[in-house]
C-alpha cells in the first residue's frame, strides 16, 4: 500500500503515525462521504450523483470521484454505447466505510438544526474575538 501527498507516492509502513491521518484525509471531506452514501444504494451514473450531492461542482465531483476510485473505495464502469454509459459503484471497501461513516452522517441529519441555532446563537453575541 502507498500513501499519496502532494501527487506524490510513498510506501506506507504500518508503524507510520501519518498513516490514520493520510486516510483520513482521503475519506474525510465532505464530498466523499456523501458520494459514499449515495452509492450505498447501487450502482449510479456520474448525473445522478451530480443532482444527489447538492452544492458539488461538475469538477469537484470528476475529481473526487477519480481518488475513491485510486484509493479502492469505488469502481468506474464504462459501457460502449452512444453515449457512452458511465456508472460508479462501491467496492467491498467502499461499503465497509460506508457502515463505519453511516452513525456520523445520522449524527450530522439529527443535529444539524441544532448546530444551526447554536451558530446563530454565537454570531449574535456582542464579542465574538479570541481571547
């Protein structure tokens, strides 16, 4: 297994304390979970992942989509059709992370209107500078 920063490979020892954190950052940001989620119900086409993930940029999704697969968590099948049929799916890997992601993104559905008072709450406050 190999780690990639910057573009750049390097070999992953398991005694490498960078190795949770490169991981981490792979499968952490906001738009890979939510690609995972979507596709924990099957199979779908780049354009309906692109109407799914609200807020995700044309090329943000290419690019995201292009490191899960790297990264194993996803497979690209192209079928050779007019137009060519495009379609992403979960790996075995990919599902395990979306079973270890799925409580996370419940916590974040249920609390979120919560999050958002308490936001409103702190930003309404007179003095809101570091101490």
């Amino acid at each position: 297994m190999s780690g990639a920063v910057g573009g750049e490979s390097r070999p992953v020892r398991p005694e490498d304390p960078c190795q949770a954190r490169e991981v981490l950052g792979i499968v952490g940001d906001k738009w890979s979970l939510l690609i995972v989620r979507n596709l924990s119900q099957g199979p779908r086409r780049f354009t309906e992942l692109k109407r799914a993930v609200d807020g995700i940029s044309q090329r943000m999704l290419t690019v995201t989509l292009r490191g899960l697969e790297r990264d194993g968590i996803l497979t690209r099948t192209v079928r050779n059709v007019m137009p060519p049929h495009v379609s992403y799916e979960l790996t075995p890997m990919g599902r395990t992370l979306r079973e270890a992601t799925a409580p996370l993104l419940e916590w974040s559905i249920t609390h979120l209107t919560h999050i958002d008072a308490a936001r409103a709450e702190y930003d309404a406050r007179p003095d809101t500078s570091p101490a």
